[in-house]
C-alpha cells in the first residue's frame, strides 16, 4: 500500500508523521526512538552522519558538519565545500531526508514515495522550489509544499469548530513565520501572512555565545569567538543548552571543562534569565514587526484574534510568550508539543488532503516598467488561483516589443524582488510613446506554477509562458540525485 507521510523538514530538527491506523495523527520516532532527527550532516572519510551522531560529534569534526543548512536553501550559488567537493543545500537537505525516509519506513514497515513536505509560510518562489528539489532528489514524490503555520492549525484541530480567527505564531531554529487564518464551517482561509527569515533559535544561540564569551573574556582575558573552530562549537553547544534551560529556570549553571585546553582555563559561570533577556532584546523587540504587519494586512487589530496558537521550539522563550501576552491581552495556546505539531499537521494534510484550505499569495508578482519600477499584477494576500490583468504601453516611439520581467516581491524597485523569468511580445505596430496597449495576465496555482501571457490589444498577437520555480537544472538535479543515493548507501 503506497504511504504518504508528513515532514517538516526544520532548521534545527526535522520531525516525520503519518496517520497511523486508527486514523489519528501520530509522530513516527527514528531509528533512535526520538521523535526528532537533528538537522545536521557531517562527513567521515568512509561515511556520512546525519541527526543525532553528527551533532554530537560536532565539537571534534566542526570544518565537516553541517548545520542549520535550512538557511541557505534557494540561495543562489551557495555550496558547502567538504574534503574538496561542493554540495547544494538542496543535497545536503536531501540527505537528512533519506535518512528521515529510511528511519519511517522502518517503523511503518513499508515503502514511503509520497510526502507533504511543510515550509515557512514566507519562504520566495526559489525557496519552495529549492525545498521541493530536496525531496525529489532524496526519492519523495511531493503532494505539497504546505505552509508551516497552516500544517500547524491543522494539528490543532481547530478545523472542528465553526468560526475562529487564528493567528499562528511560529518561530523555529531558523526563521519568524506568522500567519492569520480564518476558519468558517469547517474551511480554512489564511488572509495574511508575515515573517523574517533571518530570525530563529539560532540567533538567540547566538546572543547566548556572545554573553558568555563576554564574561568568559572579562574573567580570563581570553575571546572564546576567536579561538579555533573546536571550540566554537563546544561554546555553542553550551550556548544553546543554557538557552533551553532558562525556557524553564531563573538561572542555570554552564560548565564546559578546559575550554581553552592549552591554558587549562575552563567555562564555569552562572547565568541569569534577565541577562540573556537583555542580551538579547533587540531579537525580542524584532518579533513585534511581522506580529503587527500581518495583523495589517489582514486588516485586524489584537482583539479580533481569538486564539494564538505556537509552534517552532523556540517559543518555549519565556519573554517570547510575554511578548505575544503584551500584543494580544491572553496566553497562547500550547496543547501539542511546538515542536510536533507542524509534522502532524502535514501527516493529516498528507492523508485527507487540502481541499478545506483556501491559500493566499504571500508575496506579490509584478512586472518591471519603464523607469525599473515594479508594477503589481497578483497583489500579496489574493486569493490563489487568481487570474489577473495589467495593461501597460509602449515608452518610446516606433516601439514594436516590450519585455516584461517578472518578479515577485513588495519593493517598488522591481529588481531589489525576486526575478521569476521574463515575457516578450513582438510585432506590436510602430506608432507613438504610450499608443499601444498590452494586457499581461497572471494566474499563480497555490503550488506557485505561475501562468503569464501579454497580448497585443491591436493585433490579437499573444505570447503566454508558464514559470514553474526552479533552482537546478534537470543535469544539475541528475547528476545530485546519483551523487546523494550513493552517499546514502554510507549514512550512518
């Protein structure tokens, strides 16, 4: 019987879930028996670690292990180069699917082809291509990419009751990602959705590092951030314990032994909630912006939500929490594990579908025109698949083509978004500056296969193309799809 699963593939953990056989979401454990897999890859002479064994053997090998690779996924032309090879962050994800793919297939006792692959809800055009290539090169066929905070309110069932406005707030090892939904008889719509894709656990690690590097440094004249890459990644493994311990003390003690072995001087400090807290409160402050831009656009104040919901480990952050109390005057709703739920929403999208859910655009789709400016033609927050059309005319006399690059972003200069490709129309009658017209139409699927054509009012002459998001080229995905399924056969 052919099995789809559901996988949140994370910055810092991924996490796999199916809908077992009492027809209930359940999270499938890896071969370790945890219910997550860290997202890490690291590189031995003859074998590849992935999870668990490669993080905890990070301090020892630091130059070939691989963290945090969600980061830079649809980053054009970033490579992680390992004893003299590059890899696309597309393999190196690829990867800690096979092993997330092997390690359920061991639990449910069957194959696994199919899954619903989750993603931030603000990830571009190239980053979702980027995720889906991932998967397909690590042998998934994809029902979905579904958006993160979406997985998550199905996870939390909400869906059965009659009318709600929800605003999921979800900040995991890597990225902010918020989203407002409305839920009306049992049918979800998500009105608006906002982030940063540069805030994350990990850089509250971060700030965690540089406050014990300071007061290491004070104490013994020693800059542990400068010292070599072991470590750095014993002080960050330190950093990021510390940080889950204040998730639930006032203070805890961080000790790492001969930290700086060549001087025999270790790391032995008490720290306090406040004094990370204001280490860093410019990351806290920051989670403000994408709160009230989504509540914006969705043209919402706090009140109106009636239930936040977490997701993502990092908002066990206590003044995370405070954070959302201040915006919305209520607690949020933490029933389910922040760190489960968007696998388990993804597991009942992968077995009942997505029929109940409307999707929106989350960023708009626009045209550069005379000048560099961005013309909008899909608006953020339309309901997808929209169709919508734009007429533009010629900028200079005796005109017969106009191209029209396409672009996805909210920047009024168009190339400062996204470019998706381009459309040109020719033969258009030479006359004066502004004489013709030529409508472009836009239809983006929610899957985010885009459908331009521009048509020459005056002739009929019509061009259409359809863009699909891609990050590799079919060689490219080959040649990565062979090179990861022998690496495979080497995971341990």
């Amino acid at each position: 019987m052919e099995r789809c699963v559901g996988i949140d593939l994370g910055t810092t953990n991924s996490v796999m879930a199916w809908v077992g056989p009492d027809d209930r979401p359940e999270i499938i454990p890896n071969a370790d028996g945890y219910a997550y897999t860290p997202s890490v890859v690291a590189f031995e002479d003859d074998a590849v670690l992935v999870g668990r064994i490669a993080r905890s053997q990070a301090a020892l090998n630091p130059e070939r292990t691989i963290f945090s690779i969600k980061r830079r996924i649809g980053e054009d032309g970033y490579r992680v180069r390992i004893n003299g090879a590059a890899y696309s962050p597309q393999e190196i994800s690829a990867l800690i699917l096979k092993r997330l793919k092997a390690d359920a297939e061991a639990y449910i006792g069957g194959e696994i082809e199919r899954a619903v692959v989750t993603a931030p809800a603000y990830f571009n055009a190239t980053q979702r291509a980027a995720t889906r290539e991932a998967a397909e090169i690590a042998g998934l066929q994809i029902d979905r990419i579904l958006d993160e905070p979406t997985a998550a309110a199905m996870a939390y069932k909400l869906h059965e009751q009659d009318r709600l406005t929800i605003l999921v707030f979800d900040l995991g090892g890597g990225t902010l990602d918020i989203s407002v939904l409305k839920l009306h008889k049992g049918r979800f719509s998500v009105i608006a959705t906002s982030g940063d894709n540069e805030l994350g656990g990990d850089d509250f690690d971060q700030r965690m590092m540089q406050l014990l590097a300071g007061k290491f440094e004070n104490r013994h004249g020693v800059d542990l951030l400068a010292c070599d890459a072991v470590t750095a990644q014993r002080l960050r493994e330190a950093a990021e314990e510390a940080k889950r311990q204040l998730s639930f003390k006032d203070s805890t003690r961080v000790s790492v032994p001969f930290i700086v072995p060549e001087k025999a001087l270790s790391l032995d400090f008490d720290i306090v909630r406040a004094d990370f807290e204001k280490a860093a409160i410019d990351l806290f402050d920051r989670l403000r912006a994408p709160l009230l831009d989504a509540l914006d656009h969705a043209k919402l104040k706090p009140v109106d939500i009636d239930e936040v919901l977490l997701s993502g480990g990092s908002t066990r952050i206590p003044r995370v929490r405070n954070v959302l109390a201040d915006v919305f005057g209520m607690e949020a709703l933490s029933t389910i594990n922040p760190d489960e739920c968007v696998a388990m929403g993804a597991a009942a999208a992968a077995n009942w579908g997505t029929t109940k859910i409307t999707f929106k655009a989350s960023r708009s789709v626009g045209v550069e025109v005379a000048g560099g400016s961005f013309s909008s033609v899909i608006q953020r927050g339309a309901t997808l698949p929209p169709v919508a059309v734009e007429s533009y005319t010629t900028a200079h006399e005796g005109q017969t083509a106009i191209s029209f690059p396409i672009y996805q972003g909210e920047d009024t200069i168009a190339q400062r978004n996204l470019l998706l490709g381009e459309i040109v129309i020719d033969d258009i009658e030479p006359g004066p500056a502004g004489k013709a017209q030529v409508d472009v139409a836009f239809e983006m699927t929610s899957e985010g296969i885009l459908k331009a054509s521009a048509k020459d009012v005056a002739t009929g002459t019509q061009v259409s193309v359809e863009i699909e998001s891609a990050v590799m080229t079919e060689d490219e995905k080959a040649f990565a799809t062979q090179r990861v399924a022998e690496m495979a056969a080497k995971i341990e």
